[in-house]
C-alpha cells in the first residue's frame, strides 16, 4: 500500500479500480482492510474507483498517541480526498461515519455522496458506559483471558442470527480470539473519541445526499440512533438491515453493498 504525507501526518492507503473516487471510512480500532474482503469488490464491480486507508492510530499510518480530535480524522480524509483529486463519495461505519458527517458539514465541495453505516450523533448512556469500561481496561492494563475477550465481542457485535449457527460462531470467535484484548497506544487515543457533544442540531446544515444505514441487531450503537440522524439530515434516506450486529457490513454484505451501490450509482 502506498503512504502519503498528508495533514501532518504519514498515511496508508490503497486505491483499486477506475471511475468516481470511493473513499471508504473504518471504526475504531480497524484497519482499512476490513473492507477488502466485501465492499471493495462490489463497488469495484459497480464502476468506481475505491480508497480505503488506515485512519490516525493505526499503524502504519502514524499513531498519533499523544491524542486526536475528530476534526483530525476530518482532515486526514479531506487530505487524502484532495490528494487523488476528488471530489469523492464517502462511506463510513461507526467511527467512520461520524468523520463522513462532519466531513460532509466542513467541506461539501469535496463529498458528492455520503453513506453513514451504524452512526449516531449523540452519546448513548450504554455507549457511554461501555466505551469507559474499554478505556478502563486498558488503563488499568486489564488484559482479558482470549476465549472470553472473544465471546463478550461477539455478544455485543454480531447479530443473534450469526449467533445461532454454530460454524459462524467459531469461526468469528476464532478471529476475535486472535486479535486479543490488548490496544496499541494509537488506538487508545482513537478510544477518547467516543465521548462528544450532540450533533444532532448541527446535522441539519448538511447539503450532501446521505443515506443511514442502521443495523437492527446492533447492541453497540442501536439503529435508534442512526434513525435520528437521518432525521436530522435534511432529505437523508433511512435504510435498516435485519439480522445485523454492529459489524452488520460483514455480516450481511450482500444487503448493504446493494444498498451503497443503488445509492452511490442512482
């Protein structure tokens, strides 16, 4: 993948395919591979020219430890966005979303779509809880046993669709137990983001065409939610997928690449 000296910082990114740019926006804690696997190869497929890169705090891309602000992962996007000569569709999940939103607020010359998958514009107490007691974790250097780090993240991230086939459920289970419990100092500081200020008001000044994306199951960030925020959106469109956790793009893929495609193509 290739890196790029942009808004101050080093960042990782890869570009495949050919037509209008894509640029594909991760959560927290994820590398922008995760998209590799589904969404890359239907929009590629769709006739679009696809980005996806490794936000600031993970590595490759500068980590960034010291401490970042959301108008950060902004203008990295921004940057990036400038730097293969946008303007570019947008989409985003969770994390993601939120940076496609205030993207889309701060420089709409540079978003001709955006699509917001398992956002919100508010905390959630839930939320809220659960993302102090992942900080807490790791403050306190609490590393979880892998099995039970594994299960908890499938409990809260997959629906109980893929928690009743048992082969699904080993499988993923197989994947969260590798990955571990354990955060780099770059997506510690990622973590400190989860806590912000309604936006809910200040969504009703975006002009972009957006579609939210809710995922049914989502336990993380219900589509309540999101609901709201497309409310907030002027002429947002509102999709819900069922049987969906909050990685409800890698449990259904088929449902959410057809809609980002029929969206981003119409």
């Amino acid at each position: 993948m290739p890196v790029a000296e942009l808004n101050g910082i080093t960042l990782n990114y890869d570009v495949q395919g050919a037509g209008h740019l894509v640029v594909l926006i991760m959560g927290t804690g994820s590398p922008g591979r995760v998209w590799h696997p589904h969404q890359v190869p239907a929009l590629v497929a769709a006739g679009f020219r696809v980005a996806t890169f490794d936000n600031r705090g993970i590595p490759p891309t500068d980590e960034c430890a010291s401490g970042m602000k959301i108008e950060d992962l902004v203008n990295d996007t921004a940057a990036l966005i400038e730097h293969l000569g946008g303007p570019a569709h947008v989409v985003g999940t969770s994390m993601g979303a939120r940076v496609a939103q205030e993207l889309a607020l701060a420089r709409p010359d540079l978003v001709t779509k955006a699509v917001l998958l398992a956002t919100a514009a508010r905390n959630d107490p839930l939320q809220l809880a659960l993302s102090q007691g992942e900080r807490a974790l790791h403050d306190e250097r609490v590393v979880l046993p892998g099995r039970y780090h594994a299960a908890m993240t499938a409990i809260l991230n997959l629906s109980p669709a893929t928690l009743r086939d048992p082969v699904a459920v080993r499988d993923w289970l197989d994947v969260f137990e590798f990955t571990g419990s354990a955060v780099g100092a770059g997506v510690r500081a990622q973590m400190d983001l989860d806590e912000f200020d309604s936006r809910l008001d200040a969504l009703r000044d975006v002009r972009v065409p957006c579609l939210v994306v809710g995922f049914a199951d989502d336990r993380v960030l219900p589509p309540h939610l999101a609901k709201e925020v497309a409310e907030a959106i002027p002429d947002a469109r509102y999709a819900e997928v069922r049987d969906a956790g909050h990685f409800g793009f890698l449990e259904q893929p088929a449902k959410v690449n057809h809609l980002l495609t029929t969206f981003l193509t119409s």
